[in-house]
C-alpha cells in the first residue's frame, strides 16, 4: 500500500519516487527517475519526466509538463498550463538531448497560468511570475515579472502581497514582514 494517492487514468512508472501525503490526479504520467516531494499536489494532465525534482508541498495546475532538467524547490506554485522548456532552438530533426539547459526554480515561487520559462532560468526565492510572462533570464528573490519577455515590475511578499516600498524599505501590509531593498535586490530586514 502507498502513502501517496494516484489516480486510476494516472500512470506512475516503474522508478520513479513519490513522497507521503501527494496527490496525483487525473491522467498524469510520472515517469521513471521523476522524483517527487511530499505533501504535493498535481492536477489533471500533468507530465514529470525523468531527471526531474519537485520537491515537497509543491502545488502543479492542470495542463503542465515538467521536463528533464528542471527543479522546483519546496513550496512553488505552477499555474494552469504554464511551460517550461529544455533547449533553446528545437528541431524535430535534429536531437538536442546533450543540449538540455537546467531551469531552478526557488522556494516559494509562484508562476502564473500560461506563463512561459524558458530554459536555463534560476527563478529566485518567493518570485512571482504573472499571467503569461516569457521568462527568458534568472529572476531576482522576491521579484514581480510580468510582460514579454518578462521584466520587474515590483517586488512580492513571501506571504504573496504586492509590496510598495518608499525609500527602499516597506512592510508587507498583510503578513507585516518588513523588507529592505539594496543595489537592485529585496530581502527581509
């Protein structure tokens, strides 16, 4: 019996690891080597390739493919539908698997429905990415990025709230969380 819950249009092959307390639901396939944290949660039709890592309390949309070459750390949000990739210049003739770029994206992050995160992308702690953002390079912590390509807009709260700092220092007007912002980056202070 398993400590994890996959449901029965779901595939979950042979190797591939699952932790306690996650849900897989309707027409998944997790693949050999996919390496999934606990306390997860994945909707309908999502697709974990080998080579892969979530790590745990990770909440992954319908529609979502993660491919080779990506991790998410604990605690990232995957919006409906949103994309990651692993090559930069495809081409169904030409095989492009020694070319696969790594994608990191940090704890707490959030990405928006039918964004787009382009391969070889370090997604910072607590960044936020909007609705349909492109991200085509790392993403500072905290960072808000929306548009195509994607760029900074404001910084987020690791609670989730827009930030509005004067003078370079604010507090997150729902957790309280105060924040300091220095030679372009945010942290908490």
């Amino acid at each position: 019996m398993t400590d994890y819950f996959v449901h029965q249009s779901s595939f979950v092959d042979e190797g591939a690891t699952i932790g306690r307390g996650t849900k897989i639901w309707h027409f998944c396939h997790i693949m050999p080597g996919a390496v999934i944290g606990e306390r997860c949660n994945l909707g309908q039709n999502v697709v974990v390739m080998p080579g892969t890592r979530i790590g745990n309390n990770v909440k992954i949309q319908n529609n979502v493919s993660i491919y080779e070459g990506v991790v998410l750390e604990d605690d990232v949000f995957c919006g409906p539908s949103c994309v990651f990739t692993n090559v930069l210049n495809p081409r169904s003739h030409v095989s492009r698997k020694d070319e696969y770029r790594a994608t990191l994206v940090k704890r707490g992050t959030s990405i928006g429905a039918n964004a787009t995160v382009v391969c070889g992308a370090t997604l910072g702690e607590y960044a936020f990415i909007g609705a349909g953002a492109v991200v085509t390079s790392d993403v500072l912590p905290y960072a808000l990025m929306v548009g195509v390509p994607a760029r900074r807009v404001g910084w987020m709260c690791r609670c989730g709230e827009r930030l509005h700092l004067a003078g370079g220092r604010g507090s997150c007007a729902r957790c309280g969380t105060a924040y300091v912002e220095s030679d372009g980056r945010l942290q908490p202070s």
